[in-house]
C-alpha cells in the first residue's frame, strides 16, 4: 500500500485486504517529516526504528490498558529525536537491557512500567516531567531535570546504582524505599534560593 502524506495532515494508511499483522514489516519512507505516528500499541511490533524520525514529537507503542501486553517488543531504537516529548513502552516485558534516549533532549514524559528495561540514560539537564519506570530497574541516573518532582513506583526490586543531581526528587524517600540493594548512590541536591 502507498499512500502519499501532505504536510500538515492526517495520512491514514490502510492496511491490505486479509493481511493480519504478524511478522509484517512497514517501512516509512521520509520519516524526516513525520511529527507523529499515532499510536501503534495494537498493532504490537516487535522492532522500532524511529533514529530518522527527527519530528517526533510523540511516540506511543506500549498500553496501560487492562490485559495489554506486547511481548513482540524488544528493539527499540531511537536517534537524535529533539522534539520527541512522549515516549510510551507500558507493558512490553522483553523490551530488556539499557535504553538510550539522551537524543530526546525535549522529553517531558516516560512511561516504561511493565516494561523489562534494566536502565534508561536520559540527557544530562532537561524538561523531564513524568517517570513512570518498571521495577526491573538496576540503574537510575537522572541529572539535571528541576521539574520532575516523583518517579513512580517508588521502590525498585534491584535497584543497585543510583545518581540524582539536581531534581526535583525527594531523594529520602527513594533511598529509603531502595537501600538494601545499592551498591552505588552519588546525590546532589538543589541549592536553596536566598
């Protein structure tokens, strides 16, 4: 199927007649342009390249959704996506191992609960807002990012290495929830206003 997109305008792409989707492939060629593929959640990929996606401004493949479980997941891959704002993984368990959004230097919001991520290394200074993690999380780094007052769940299962520099965080209760496992712990706190 082609469909060709105009700038500033829904583009719906069919899907062919009879095709269920398993193991298909879509490629979207010029995605340079695209600012939003909507959400992709039911259609369960298994690998996401969006590293050409430069207008991204959202990206939503998992579901909070009650019985949502995407267990395709388990390449992700994103560039230098600076207008992404939005990245949405809930619910895909064999999306496993560390993953690297410091390219993503507007998000504001990442929701990966249920997800399998061991880390997530966000940019150093940012606009980060909302940090919904799965409690697989081993390391934790989060540096520079004055507005993100809570990360949620507050308590990690193996949370081991953990580095907070200027948040909004409340630290104590993160330490306190997770100390049994750390083995690394570097925090600095925000200077009080005079």
């Amino acid at each position: 199927v082609k469909v060709r997109g105009k700038s500033g305008e829904e583009t719906l792409v069919p899907c062919p007649p009879g095709l269920v989707f398993n193991d298909t492939e879509t490629i979207i060629y010029g995605a340079n342009g695209i600012s939003n593929i909507g959400d992709v959640s039911n259609k369960y990929p298994g690998t996401v390249d969006v590293s050409k996606g430069l207008k991204l401004t959202e990206l939503k493949i998992g579901s909070d959704t009650t019985g949502y479980v995407n267990e395709h997941l388990n390449t992700l891959t994103l560039g230098n996506n600076k207008l992404l704002r939005s990245i949405d993984v809930t619910n895909c368990p064999n999306l496993v191992g560390n993953l690297n959004v410091e390219g993503c230097t507007a998000l504001r919001e990442f929701k990966a609960a249920g997800s399998g991520l061991r880390g997530v290394t966000f940019v150093d200074g940012g606009d980060l807002e909302t940090l919904i993690l799965p409690s697989t999380i081993t390391n934790l780094t989060i540096k520079n990012h004055a507005n993100l007052m809570s990360v949620t769940p507050a308590k990690f299962d193996n949370l081991q290495t953990l580095v907070l520099k200027n948040t909004g965080l409340d630290a104590t209760n993160i330490l306190n929830a997770n100390y049994k496992n750390l083995t690394r712990l570097y925090c600095i706190f925000p200077q009080e206003a005079n």
